[in-house]
C-alpha cells in the first residue's frame, strides 16, 4: 500500500501508464516531476504541498485538485467516516 492519499495513487497510476500494456507510459515527464516532487517535498499538509506544488508546476498542481475535488465529491465515503468517528 502506497503512504500517499488515494488522489496521489490515482494520477501516479495514470502518468505511470498503469493498466495500458505495453504501451508504455501514458506521461513520463509528469510522472517524473510529481515522484520527484513528493520526494523533495514530503506530504504534510496538503494545502502547503499542492501550494508549493502550484508554483512549481501548475499544470501537474491543477490535475491533483481536480482529482482530490473529483475523489471528495464522488468517492469520498462519509458515512464509513462517520461510524468510525463515533
């Protein structure tokens, strides 16, 4: 299991090509710079990291928040979240 949310997961999967055979990478460069950018910049905060992120790359940066706004809206489980806050 990866330590990184499940919208990190996702776009890493996706950049990575994960699934297409062998076709390859679906885009290496932006795979290359989002593992290059988590290693230099561990995931605290997310807000902090996807801001230094923006200024770093703000194509990769929107991709994430649309994913992470996707995953929060679709997704997201809050009735299991519910139950184990109470």
């Amino acid at each position: 299991m990866s330590p990184f949310p499940i919208n990190l997961r996702i776009i890493l999967s996706q950049l990575e090509g994960s699934g297409r055979g062998a076709l390859g990478s679906y885009d290496s460069g932006s795979y290359e710079a989002l593992t290059s950018f988590l290693s230099e910049e561990p995931l605290r905060d997310g807000d902090v990291w996807v801001a230094k992120l923006m200024r770093r790359n703000g194509m990769l940066a929107l991709r994430v928040l649309e994913v992470r706004m996707a995953y929060c809206n679709e997704d997201f489980e809050y009735d299991q979240l519910e139950k184990l806050t109470r």
